[in-house]
C-alpha cells in the first residue's frame, strides 16, 4: 500500500488508575493534557491535522465502550489486549535531549540499534506495564545492505487480509 497521507490520530490505553498513568504520560513521557474527562484523558502528543492533534487517550477500565454498533462491546472492552509496544518518532537531538532527560528521573531504559533502519531505540515501561519507545533516524548506524534485504522482503510479500 502506498502511503495516502493518513497518520495515527490516537491511541487508546484502558488501565486501572487513569491518574497514575496520566501522570506518567504528562511528567515522564512529557505529553500535555488536552482534555479531561470523568472517564479519562486525552494528552497531546503532537500538533498535526487542523483540529486533530496526535493524542494519546488513557479511559479507565471501566469505560462503557461506545464505538459502532457493530462491534462486540465484550471483545472492545478486554482487559488482555494485544499491544506489544508503541514508539514517539522523534529527530536525533530530541532523542539525545529525552535520554538525558529519563536517565535524570531514574527510569529504567533499555537501549537499543535497529541497523537495518538506521533507528536508535530508547525502551522503557509505563505504570501498567505497556512499553513504551523513543525512536530517531541516524544514517550514519543505518546498514544499507540489511535495509535493502528488508524493504524487498516486503515488497515481495504482499499483507494477507
């Protein structure tokens, strides 16, 4: 597929104490909140479409589900998600100015190189155990051979639906 312009306008986490993990979000993480409500928050990650910034949304567990009808309210609602992780793509010196940053507030990072992308990855957790990652560009780590055999792997493969 080819990119159309769409970009992640939100993703929502549901956990046991909305504030604990706002908190985090807002003094660790270093998002700002954008909207408040009873049964959770909404925090800005990005400035991006006019009225729709990139936003982080973190609802309490208990949150009543209230997408489209058609979709199985008891499957929206589990508490086992298959999240793995997600990532704030940033430039380099962001990246390096937020690793100094979470190494001064003692949080526990795990670093690593994904060479075939040219990627620095900052790895850490959040209070419920989501991780969490920081990523930035650096050309000068990127394998040009590894990235090629990666970018035809995937034009060879096509998505299966």
């Amino acid at each position: 597929m080819k990119n159309t312009g769409k970009r992640l306008g939100e993703l929502v986490l549901r956990t046991e104490n909305v504030e604990r993990m706002t908190d985090f979000y807002c003094n660790v993480i270093g998002l700002e909140l954008y909207a408040r409500f009873a049964s959770g928050n909404f925090l800005k990650v990005a400035d991006d479409f006019e009225g729709h910034p990139q936003l982080l949304a973190i609802f309490d567990q208990s949150w009543e589900f209230s997408g489209p009808k058609d979709i199985d309210p008891k499957h929206a609602q589990t508490k086992n998600g298959s999240l793995h992780h997600f990532a704030f793509a940033m430039e380099q010196h962001e990246f390096d100015r937020e690793k100094k940053r979470l190494k001064d507030l003692g949080q526990n990072l795990q670093f690593t190189e994904h060479k075939q992308f040219g990627w620095h990855s900052i790895y850490l957790h959040d209070p419920d155990g989501n991780s969490v990652e920081f990523v930035c560009y650096d050309k000068t780590i990127l394998d040009e051979a590894a990235n090629q055999s990666v970018r035809q792997q995937a034009s060879k493969t096509p998505a299966k639906i």
